[in-house]
C-alpha cells in the first residue's frame, strides 16, 4: 500500500519534465508558460513530495517498521513464513530509504523556495 501511495509523489516530475522540454525546444523565453508550470511545480512539490510523503510516512511506513523492530519476535516471524534476518533487513531498508526520501524532498524544497 504504501508503495503503491508513493506513486503520488512523482507527480510533480510532470512540470519538471515539461520545464526541461519548454527549455530543449525553445520555449523557456516565454514567461507565461514558465510561470504557470514552475507554479504547478511548486504547488505539486509542496502537496505531495512534503505534506503527502510526510504524512504517510509517519502514519503507513514509520509504523509498520516499528513492527518489524519492536513487535515481531522471531518465532512469529518464523510463523508468518518469512526468515527474521531477512524480514528485519527488508524493515532496516524500508525505513533508511525513506528518511533519506524525506532528507533529499526537503533538501529540494529549499531549493525550489529559492
């Protein structure tokens, strides 16, 4: 669920992508265009690379990693059919991967803020 959620924040590739292509054809001298897409961009960025991947962080991933730290001991693991060493490194992975998501959306925030 959570992956698939992910998904909403790539929406706002959609006006980086279309800022690079106004650029590669010749369009970046037009201001109209550039203001309406950088604005999308920002507005998209803003809803759903920070408030959005904020917030099902802390209430989807951040959660269900706790679980597989804290909750799960090995023989439910073993029960559940998966290996603990293995089920624990997917946990580790899954929660290194989004805490650096968060570092690098907001590091590009302040970027775009600029």
């Amino acid at each position: 669920m959570y992956g698939v959620l992910g998904l909403f924040l790539e929406i706002s590739n959609l006006f980086v992508n279309a800022r690079w292509f106004f650029f590669e054809h010749g369009l970046g001298d037009r201001p109209v265009i550039n203001l309406i897409n950088s604005s999308l961009l920002f507005i998209s960025y803003t809803i759903f690379r920070v408030v959005f991947h904020t917030y099902i962080s802390f209430t989807i991933a951040w959660p269900i990693t706790l679980e597989f730290f804290v909750e799960q001991s090995d023989a439910a693991i073993i029960k559940g059919g998966h290996i603990p060493w293995a089920y624990r490194t997917a946990g580790i992975y899954m929660w290194v991967t989004n805490v650096l998501s968060q570092f690098i959306n907001i590091y590009w925030y302040t970027l775009i803020l600029k």
